[in-house]
C-alpha cells in the first residue's frame, strides 16, 4: 500500500508565505508607512494589497491565532472565519490553499474545488495544490482540467527548491510522489480520452501508457497506475502485460486490491 505522507510535510511543501515572522516584519513596517502617512495628510491610508502579507495589525492578529492552533478542525474554522471578516486581504490565497486540503481530507470534492482553485489563481507556484487538483479532476472525468493542471504541476515541481525544513531525502521522496501522481492524472485522463473514439484514439490509449508507466517508475507503489495501466494494456490487446499490472496492483494492495482481483 503506498504510503501516505503526512499532513506536515505537505503543509511544508505547499506553504510559501507562513512564517509568522515575516508577516509580522512586514506589517511593522506598514504601521511605519500608515503612521507616516497620517501625519502628512491627517487620514491613515491603508497599503496596497500584496499576496502573502496583512494590510493591518488586526488581519496580522487574527492570522496569528490561525498559524498558532494546532487542532485541525478549528483550524479550518477559523480560516474560514479570516475570509469572512479580511476578504481583500493579501492573505485570503494562503487561507483558500489551507482550507482546500482541510475539505479533501473530507472528501468534499465540490468545496476542494473552489478553494483549490481561488488559491492557485495567486499561488501559481503551489505544486502540491496544482496536482492534487489533477488527481482530482482525473478521478472525476474532466480530463481537460486534469491534464492542464497535472502538466503544470510537472513543470512547476521540476524547478521547485528544497524547504529548510525538510531533509533532502523526505523532499525528494515527496516530490517524486507528487510527480507520479501527477502523471497518473494525465494517463488516466488520457485513457479517458480514448474511449470517446475518434481518430485519436490509439494515440491517446499511448499517452496513457506513457504517463502512468512514468507514474509507477516514479512511484513503484502507486497501486492506481498499475490499475489504470492494466486497462491500457487491455484496451492494446496485450493481456499478459495486463494480467502483469493487475497482478502488481494487487501485491500493493490498497483500495483498488479488490478492483484488480476482479480483472
């Protein structure tokens, strides 16, 4: 079965502008401006927004209580609350990106989608959130969202740097495992694509082989690969490499153990 990875770690990973000390060093120096500000014109002029700060010591206040609470429930809760009473703030993308995780480990697929998709708007580089939404889209048959993100995620987790916080081993562990799920989005959403026909089909039906053996290789537990890639294989009227993928799908185990003993 493939290992999950732990809620931590993907906060590292998808977490750009957190550290409470750089936020709380920029909203200093804004108070310095406002204060400048109203001494010249008398009325405290409120900074631009800029993604990944707080505009006033109030929103600073209210986020550090989020980055402080350890319990993930009221966690999500109280970032929802932030939307509510900060909704321009320059630190909604990081409030949508949280609360996007929180409502998939709830299998809200609807509310993953809306926050996921407000968050990369201005998080372009949040691999993590990028193919998480491709996985997504894949297992629900919007192939076209699923490709465009997955190939995005590709390309953005290709030149992404190591955190501090992580160990070079646990980041490239991780890195490839996103990367493998990002190439199963695509191969599946390719083999969807196949079966719609059309004068495209075969090459479609390859693509898919393409991405979900470059997902096992990546990732040589990935048990919903090996699923998908015995139906590639089917479908190319190779049944003993089928038989072979099913029967690797099963030695994973998993939730598709029982999908691949029944092929």
């Amino acid at each position: 079965m493939r290992r999950q990875s732990t809620l931590g770690v993907i906060s590292i990973l998808i977490g750009f502008w957190s550290g409470p000390s750089n936020l709380h060093a920029s909203v200093q120096g804004q108070d310095q401006k406002e204060g400048q500000q109203e001494g010249q014109g008398g009325v405290p002029a409120k900074p631009p927004r800029v993604v990944g700060q707080a505009q006033t010591k109030e929103e600073f206040d209210a986020w550090l209580v989020i980055e402080k609470t350890e319990d993930f429930k009221e966690k999500a809760q109280l970032n929802l609350n932030f939307l509510q009473e900060y909704p321009d703030s320059g630190l909604t993308p990081l409030a949508h990106q949280f609360l996007a995780l929180a409502y998939q480990q709830q299998n809200n697929f609807e509310k993953f989608v809306e926050h996921g998709e407000k968050a990369v708007v201005e998080l372009p580089t949040s691999y993590v959130l990028l193919i998480e939404l491709a996985k997504g889209y894949a297992e629900s048959g919007s192939a076209d969202k699923a490709i465009a993100y997955g190939q995005r995620g590709l390309e953005v987790s290709a030149a992404g740097t190591k955190p501090v916080q992580l160990t070079t081993a646990d980041f490239i562990s991780k890195r490839d495992s996103l990367q493998a799920d990002a190439n199963y989005a695509i191969g599946l959403s390719r083999l969807h694509q196949s079966l719609s026909g059309g004068s495209n089909k075969d090459e479609f039906v390859e693509q898919a082989r393409v991405h979900l053996e470059q997902a096992i290789e990546l990732d040589p537990n990935h048990e919903r690969a090996y699923l998908r890639l015995g139906r590639v294989c089917l479908t190319q009227q190779n049944a003993e490499q089928a038989l072979d993928a099913f029967a690797r799908a099963v030695a994973v185990g998993g939730q598709t153990q029982e999908i691949a003993l029944g092929q």
